[in-house]
C-alpha cells in the first residue's frame, strides 16, 4: 500500500499552526508564543469523521469500526528570506515539498501576548508573505530546470526545445506573481509541471485563525480573506478554542459551542475539507469482524481499491459486488439490498464513487 497522503499546516510564526494541530491530533506539541517553536515537521494520523461509518455499523453490528484517516504535518513557520535560507527555510521548504497539499494559517486575532513577526495583525499581507517565498523557491526550481533543458534543446532535440518553451511560460506565469495550480497546460506540460514538485502547484485551503468572539463565522478579517482569495478556499475558525475544547467534558463542551452558536468542533469541518482538498474519497467494507472506511483516489478503479484492502485482491481480481451507502440504508442489509437487486456485479472497468460499499471477489 502507497503511502497515506499528507496536508502540511503551513504559515508564518505565531499564526496558530502547531495550537491547530495539537487541536487536531489531540497531541501536546509545543505551541510557545515564540518563532520556530516548531523546527522538526511534528506528524499526526487524524480520523476522518463521517456519519455514513456510524451508520453502517447500526446496521452491521460487528465488533469493531474502523473509520478513514488522514495525515497532518506541522511544518514551522516560514519567514521573509525563506527561499534563500533564512530562519531556516531551506529546511522548511524541504518539508513543504514532501505533502500533497496545504492548510495556510492565516492569523485574524489581536493578541499582545503573541509576538508578530511584522509587528502587525494584516491577513492579506501575511498570505502574501508566504505565497511570495513559496512563489521565489519555485522561480529557482524552473530556472535549473530551464539551464539544463535548454543545454539540451540546442542540440536539436525536439522534446527538449518543447519543454523549454513550456518552461519560459511557467517562468513568466511565476513571476507574475501567479500560482503554478492556476496555469492551464497540456497533457505533457503537465507531466513536466508534475515532475518539478512546485510548492505552488499544491492545493491550497486557507484558515482564518480568529478570536474566539470570531469563531461563528462573522469575523471581519476572515471575510476580507474570504473576498479576496475565494470564499470557498477559506474556513474561519479559533484555533486556540479548538485546543480548549479538548479539555471539556462532553457535555461542558457541547454547551459551550452551543453559547458560541456552533454545531461542532470546526476541526470536523477542516479535516473533510481537507480531504476533499487531497482528492480523497471513501469506500467501505464490512464483515462479521469489522466495518472499515478505505481512502483511494477519485478516479481509483475497482481493482486498484481492492489492492488497499489486500495486495493479493489487486492480482487476482475477479469482480467487485457493490451497493451505494444509500441504497444499503434504505433497504435495511446488505440481504434486502441483494433481494432488491441493489447489489451489482461491478468488473475491472469499475469507477469507484464516494459511499460504495464493495465486496471483492478474487482468485486465490
């Protein structure tokens, strides 16, 4: 099985990442008022929630659930300079490289107790920032690459010279001060787009670290956020009232969100959201041992999903019986869904959608 795909937490110092983390993972990572509290990239394996799991195992009842996970990294914090090494960012770079997408902490509250490293509360400045030192590591990335291709493309080679024109486009694209995500390209630009492992080329998913008196969703700094990036690639939330609720009782904490009139942790919010960002989706299985989410691809087909499982269904595959999650709930088992001729025999051609439930059928 491949490795887990990853979302690092990226920002400036003092943005609220590795508080958001201990958040998520329920861990004790320093979270100090102080820059690069966090010099080695901490991990953490987050559960995904996901009402369809619970659902599933009502109607099952095996002994164990088994939900879908996915991995969080606290990279610390990035500074002016980073991409020539300052505050060192050559490391944290590195680190930015080796995940596939990214939570941006973006820092919306007022606080004099935690040091600024502009001295001043400005979202969209610190986005800027950030962006900027990511933009300028890729620049130097595509001007080696560039070096070496047009050596070659001088020669006469036909690839090299295409890839060289490529090339002096994502150059001028990047020092417009444009991300490589939003450059169109053809299927081979995009293949040599793909092997440059650009740190703008990442999907990005920005978080508004407001106050507490923020947390609803009505924080003015998160909204200009909002505005200027798309307000579908913001989520507003308090990292630090996050970190706290941890410390509730269930009850304590469910009153407590229901005061700051919320309906759940906003770590719930950001951990599918994150997964959507990775391109993730989930299928299930289930037998008389345990009901299980498994995390693939979108795109995935049966085979490949039934090499998650086990590598052995991958190489002896014969079909995959497969019912959505929603026509299991309404037939009430997998039994009536059979009867109700819900359960379809699915080949090698198979698309795995969000919510099938599968049983793989395989040669020994």
């Amino acid at each position: 099985m491949s490795r887990a795909l990853r979302a690092g937490i990226v920002g400036l110092p003092n943005a609220g990442k590795s508080t958001l983390f201990n958040a998520l993972t329920a861990s004790s990572v320093p979270a100090e008022a102080y820059p690069f509290t966090t010099i080695d990239p901490n991990v953490g394996v987050v559960e995904v929630p996901d009402p369809r799991l619970d659902r599933i195992f009502e109607l099952v009842r095996p002994p164990q659930k088994v939900p879908a996970v996915v991995e969080f990294v606290d990279i610390a914090g990035l500074v002016e300079g980073a991409h020539r090494g300052e505050g060192l960012g050559n490391r944290f770079l590195a680190h930015i490289r080796e995940v596939e997408a990214l939570v941006h902490v973006v820092r919306c509250f007022d606080d004099a107790n935690v040091a600024h490293p502009a001295a001043s509360v400005d979202p969209l400045r610190d986005v800027g920032m950030v962006e900027t030192e990511l933009l300028l590591a890729d620049l130097e990335t595509v001007e080696r690459r560039l070096d070496r291709t047009e050596r070659v493309a001088r020669s006469g080679d036909r690839d090299a010279q295409r890839e060289s024109e490529f090339l002096h486009r994502l150059r001028d694209w990047l020092g417009e001060g444009r991300p490589a995500r939003e450059l169109e390209c053809r299927k081979e630009e995009c293949e040599v787009l793909g092997s440059l492992f650009l740190l703008t080329g990442k999907a990005v998913l920005y978080l508004a670290n407001v106050a507490e008196s923020g947390a609803a969703g009505d924080d003015q700094r998160a909204t200009a956020l909002a505005d200027a990036v798309g307000a579908d690639a913001v989520l507003a939330l308090c990292c630090q009232l996050e970190a706290d609720l941890l410390s509730l009782e269930p009850e304590e904490r469910l009153e407590y969100m229901e005061a700051l009139g919320l309906d759940r942790p906003g770590v719930e919010r950001l951990i599918r959201l994150t997964y959507e960002l990775l391109g993730l989706i989930t299928f299930f299985t289930f037998n008389e041992k345990e009901v299980r989410a498994w995390t693939v691809r979108r795109g995935t087909l049966a085979p490949q999903a039934a090499g998650v499982v086990h590598t052995d269904f991958e190489k002896g595959f014969i079909r995959a019986e497969t019912v959505s999650y929603d026509d299991l709930v309404t037939a009430g088992s997998l039994k009536a869904a059979r009867e109700e001729g819900l359960v379809r025999a699915e080949g090698r051609e198979h698309l795995v959608e969000d919510g099938d439930i599968l049983l793989f059928r395989a040669q020994a």
